[in-house]
C-alpha cells in the first residue's frame, strides 16, 4: 500500500480521529449557528441567547457529571454482567436528577416570576426544563459509546444533533423568516428529541438495563461522581462564571454578546481537547486499573504534548487574523471601536488565542487524575481555579469595568490549573516534564512517518 493511502486509511479508522470528526462537526455546525444567531438578532437579544446556553451548560454539568465519568471508568473494566448494573443505575441516577431539577426550576418560577421574567435568565426557566427531558437518553448514550470507544456512533449522534439545526437558522436567516428567539429555542428542543428518540431505538442509551439498577452500582458510581460532579461542574463554571458576572455588571448584555465573541474560540479550542481527551481516558484509565504505569505514562505524554505541539498552529493563525475571525463570527458589529467604549473585541480574541497554549496540560491533568481513581486531587485543583477566576472577574468587571481584565483573569486560572494538576500527578507517579514534549513530538512524526506506536 502507498505511504499516503496507507496513512489516509488509518487516520480514517483511527479512534483518535473519529473522536476528533465526532466534536468538529459539531464544533463546526455550532459555529455556523453561532454566526447565523449573531447576525438575525441584535445583540442584547443574542446575549440572552449566551445567557440561556451558558446557564443550560452549567446545569448539564451537574446532570451528567455525577455518574457519567464514573460509567466510563468502571465500564473500561467490566464484564457483562457489571456493566448491564452500572448502565442501568447511571440511568437511574440520571432520571432522579432530571426530576429533581424540573421541580426546582418551575417552582422557582411560579414563586419569583416576575423578577425571573425581568432578567437575563427568563429562557432557562422557561426551557430549561423541558430541554433535560429531550436530551437525556442521546447524552447516555454518548457516554456508554464512549466507553466501549465506538466513536463512529458518537459522530453519527453529534452530526444530526447540530446539522439540522444549522439547516433551520440558514432558512430562518436567509429567507427572511424573522422568527422570535422563543421560535428557535422551540425547534432546537423538537430536534433534540429526535435524536435521542433514534438513539432510543437503536437500543444505544441503554434504558433497556434500567431493570438492572442495584445498590452497590449506585453506590460505586455516587462514590467516585461526588467528586467529578463537584469538579465538572466547577469546570463549567470557569468558563461560564465570566458570561454570568458580565451579564449582572454595569457593562449589560451588550458586553455579553461582545465577550461571546471570543469566548466562542476557547469552546473551538475545546474541541481537539474533548476528541482526544474521549479518546484517552479509557485508556489512561485501564492502564490504571490493571497498574500499568509505563504504559500510563507514555499515553499521558503522548497525548499531552502531542495536542500543544498540534496547538501551536492554530495559536498562531488565530493572532494574525484575529480581525477577520472576529468579522466571520460576529459580524461588523463587533469590530466597532464604539460598540462598548473602551474595549476591543480583537484584542480579547488575541488574549484568548495565546492563552490557548496551557490547554492540553490543563485538561490532560484532570483526566490523568480521574482515571487514576483520583478524581478529589481534581476537584482541589477546579475549586482553586474557579475562586481565582471570580475574585479576578469581580475585580475586572465593578472596580476595572474591563473585559480585557476578565480575559487576563483567565490566563491566571489556568496557569494555576495546569501547575497544581502537575503537581499532584507528578507526587503519584512521579513524571519528567521534558517527556510531555519529547514523547508528544515523537508520537506525531512516528503516526505520520510509519506505523502508530501502539496498536490504535
């Protein structure tokens, strides 16, 4: 076979890659979305569109953060009769939470309406309920998929969840419709539903364990998700609290929409980070469990450098054409010096660009940690970035009034992130920091020079 097909031919079926397809594609839909929304609402409607996804985020965090990184883990080890137990208690868990949730939010609005509908926050209350009813059976899906590395269905998933909806808003934009954001908050749920009505009958989310839900499952997956909850969540909250203290500051919804902007390329960022970050953690977390320490080594630098070095590009074409990345997100709206006097939309973009480059160590600590059956050392290492990222955003934004300050917060979190998650792997397993670079240089010139390292 010829280096090229023979190379080609293995990307192609390359879990690594598959991983990669499953959130581009959707990474790649929701930023068409997201410049469609920007473009057919003005930009205090379209920050309560920011507002509505980033509080429906913070909420899916929770949801699925107490058992979902706990299923994946345990399933990785399993046999047949263990992980029927553990898939049908982690949709228990998940249907409880769900319920619990929905009761909350509604009571909370028929109680405080008319605050509620006064706010920012008036689309969660009203959809939000009705959003973790529809996407509950394709995120458990997902997640088993996820598990058993089938990352070919999760691109299926992702592909349909985010395309139809990119087809609808091109209409909606296009053709004039001019339809209220009530109107695209409604379809987006019907399409949800869908797809986690296909991913019911193709017997994927595993309702049919349901029946198999015992004590000790629950209890092994509430045991180690307490922790992961508790630090996705916080994780969550590091890129959401900048949306959440912005949108209750003097600076208002307009400066939402304008700090969307480039928050919009760390979630791109996010999206190499989650492919590879899927990918490596049943395998990280295998090796852990059968004390494979070399063989955790080498995939903890392998995957570490690998992505920084894979980074470097990207940070690099995102600083040279940050004007015209602005331009094909926002539009010519945000590259009006006067849109909020004294800010830049461009300079935060070039901000969040740079900080880039701490990512894959950032994230790949946490996932090293969680599959090392560690995951309270991750959590410590969230909560301390997340009261970092308050203190410097309540500091930014009511003593400073500057998104730039918020965007320099962020820098500080995750520099103290990416140390602290070293620190506390490095007392484990005792690691070189040469090796990350090293072994993440040699990984990427050996895929494309000759056969993979490991039998991927």
């Amino acid at each position: 076979m010829k280096p090229k097909q023979e190379i080609l031919d293995r990307t192609l079926y390359n879990k690594n890659f598959l991983s990669l397809a499953g959130n581009g594609s959707s990474a790649v839909f929701g930023l068409i979305n997201f410049a469609l929304l920007a473009r057919t609402f003005n930009s205090s409607v379209f920050g309560e569109w920011i507002v509505y996804l980033a509080t429906a985020g913070f909420i899916e965090m929770f949801r699925f953060g107490l058992t979902n990184s706990a299923l994946v883990r345990f399933l990785s080890g399993a046999d047949t009769e263990e992980k029927q137990k553990l898939i049908g208690s982690n949709y228990a868990v998940g249907i409880v939470i769900t319920l619990g949730i929905i009761v909350i939010l509604y009571l909370a609005y028929f109680i405080f309406r008319n605050p509620i509908v006064n706010s920012p926050y008036k689309l969660f209350f009203i959809w939000y309920p009705i959003l973790a009813i529809v996407n509950l059976p394709f995120n458990n899906a997902i997640t088993i998929l996820q598990a058993e590395e089938r990352f070919l269905e999760i691109f299926y998933i992702r592909l349909l969840n985010v395309s139809f909806f990119s087809v609808f808003l091109c209409l909606n934009y296009f053709l004039n419709w001019d339809t209220s954001l009530d109107t695209v908050i409604l379809v987006h749920l019907v399409l949800n539903l869908l797809v986690s009505v296909g991913c019911i009958l193709k017997k994927w989310d595993g309702i049919a364990y349901l029946g198999h839900t015992d004590k000790h499952s629950l209890k092994t997956l509430l045991n180690f998700g307490k922790f992961t909850t508790l630090t996705l969540v916080g994780s969550n909250l590091l890129r959401s609290a900048d949306t959440f203290i912005i949108s209750i500051s003097p600076l208002g919804s307009k400066a939402v929409a304008m700090y969307a902007i480039p928050l919009k390329l760390t979630e791109m960022l996010q999206i190499p980070l989650r492919s590879f970050a899927a990918a490596a953690y049943p395998r990280l977390s295998r090796a852990s469990i059968k004390n494979e320490l070399g063989k955790f080594k080498w995939y903890f630098y392998s995957y570490t450098g690998g992505m920084t070095f894979l980074f470097i590009p990207i940070i690099l074409v995102g600083f040279v054409f940050a004007d015209i990345f602005v331009l094909i997100l926002g539009g010519r709206e945000y590259l009006n010096p006067d849109l909020i006097p004294g800010q830049s939309t461009v300079l935060l973009f070039k901000i969040f660009v740079l900080y880039g480059i701490m990512l894959p160590l950032d994230r790949m600590t946490g996932v090293a940690l969680n599959s090392m059956n560690k995951p309270e050392k991750d959590f410590y290492k969230v909560l301390v970035m997340v009261v970092a990222n308050i203190i410097g955003d309540l500091i930014a934004v009511f003593i400073f009034k500057s998104l730039i300050g918020v965007a320099l917060a962020t820098w500080l979190f995750t520099f103290i992130g990416m140390v602290l998650g070293y620190h506390f792997i490095d007392r484990e397993i005792n690691l070189k920091f040469s090796m990350i670079f090293k072994i993440g240089w040699a990984s990427i010139i050996h895929y494309f020079c000759r056969k993979p390292l490991d039998n991927e």
